[in-house]
C-alpha cells in the first residue's frame, strides 16, 4: 500500500501489546501495534497524528545537527561533558595528546589532502581505551556501593545502545558513553547493574534504578537528546 504520510515508517506488530504506539527515536518512526493491525487500518490513524510526529522529527534533527561529532578543524569533542577542541597537523609519525582543552592528533605528511579517516580511527581507538580503563574503575566503585555485582565489564562499540547486561551478568557499555557527563554515565552503570536484579523494564526494575538515581528519568532523556554520539 502507498504511504500517503509525510513520513516514513516501520511497523512493528507484537503478540504482546494491546494499544498502538509511535516511537521516534534518531530520526525514525517506529510504530508498535498488537497483530491485528494492519497498514491499512494504521495509515489513518497516523494521518491524525502527522502534525505530531513532524513537529518531533524536525526537534530531533535540530538536537542530532547540534551534538553531531564531525571531523573537522577546530571541532568541539565533549569528553566527560567537557568539551574539547580537535587539531590535527603534520609530522613525521602520527600521535594524539591531551591538552587542558584540546585534542591534538599529529598525522604523517602523506595524509595531507584526506587527513578525516586516520583522525577518526586514532581519536576513536583512544576514547575507547580511555572509556575500557575509566568505567571498569567507576563500575567497580558503583558495584561496591550498590551491592549488585556483575560477572565482568566489557566494553564495546554499539550504534544504537549505551550498554547491556546478559543473563550471564555481563555488563557490556558503548565506548562512546564517554562523551557524556558522568552523572549520565553513572545512571547507565546504574541501569545495567540494576538488570542484575531484573532482566526487564518493569517497575520494580525501575524502582530499583530509583533508588539509586532518583533522577533517572532526567538523565536518561538527555542520553536520547544526544544519539548523534553514537553515529560516528
Ligand atoms: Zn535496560
């Protein structure tokens, strides 16, 4: 059937759910149904709601354009919620180091007219080495004041989630949640550690976040606020 909508969408019918819901989420729409909807039955029903859905795609992308990390002279990098500013110049060897506010990447002479790749495989091989030593410490840390201990901490490179706990209480937590402040990196470690005793999202998973970040819900909306971090 022709999608009359301004929008794309992608349906996504469940035995499980009773009521019709839309999720946009990095700019697209996801519609969940019980089974017996049919496009044909939902193409009216999110006719009513076009004006809605529009009106949050275009504030998503306005927040994705913002947050964006792009490889360019001068870009700002948020490490920790600190922003740092991105240089790269030529040398004989390549190397990155820290300054008080800026990364500086050194690049040999021959990367002179396509220098982005190289930046972006050095700069992400080093935040994800710096988030793998920097979370294992501050997971420890919270797993000692929670209670809730995890089997081991891996970190990983995900595009559409910040962390996972397994059955097997493996915590698993993106790299790149090292752009964010550390109060939203605690309420992920919190979250994950919470799995340990829930393996769900219901409210006694919720109320166990609660207790240890009453102001989950705060910060986990600002995690969503910035999913262009993860589209690097
Ligand atoms: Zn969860």
């Amino acid at each position: 059937m022709q999608n009359t909508l301004a929008f794309e969408f992608e349906h996504r019918p469940s035995p499980r759910r009773r009521t019709s819901a839309i999720e946009i989420a990095q700019g697209r729409v996801l519609v969940r149904t019980p089974m017996q909807v049919s496009i044909a039955h939902l193409q009216p029903w999110l006719k009513e709601r076009e004006a809605w859905v529009l009106a949050h795609l275009t504030k998503q992308q306005s927040s994705i354009d913002a947050h964006r990390i792009e490889m360019s002279q001068g870009a700002s990098i948020p490490i920790n919620g600190d922003p740092y500013e991105l240089y790269w110049r030529f040398s004989e060897s390549s190397s990155l180091i820290w300054h008080p506010k800026e990364i500086e990447v050194f690049l040999p002479h021959h990367l002179y007219h396509n220098p982005q790749a190289r930046v972006r495989r050095m700069l992400q091989a080093e935040l994800k080495q710096k988030a793998a030593h920097q979370f294992q410490l501050a997971l420890m840390q919270l797993s000692a004041q929670t209670g809730l201990k995890p089997k081991k901490l891996e970190v990983k490179s995900y595009r559409r989630r910040w962390g996972q706990c397994s059955s097997d209480k493996i915590i698993t937590l993106n790299w790149r949640l090292i752009h964010a402040r550390p109060d939203v990196q605690r309420y992920v470690m919190i979250h994950e550690l919470c799995h340990l005793q829930e393996m769900n999202h219901s409210v006694r998973f919720w109320s166990w976040v609660a207790r240890f970040c009453p102001n989950h819900r705060e910060l986990s909306a600002e995690l969503r606020d910035k999913s262009s971090w993860l589209q690097w």
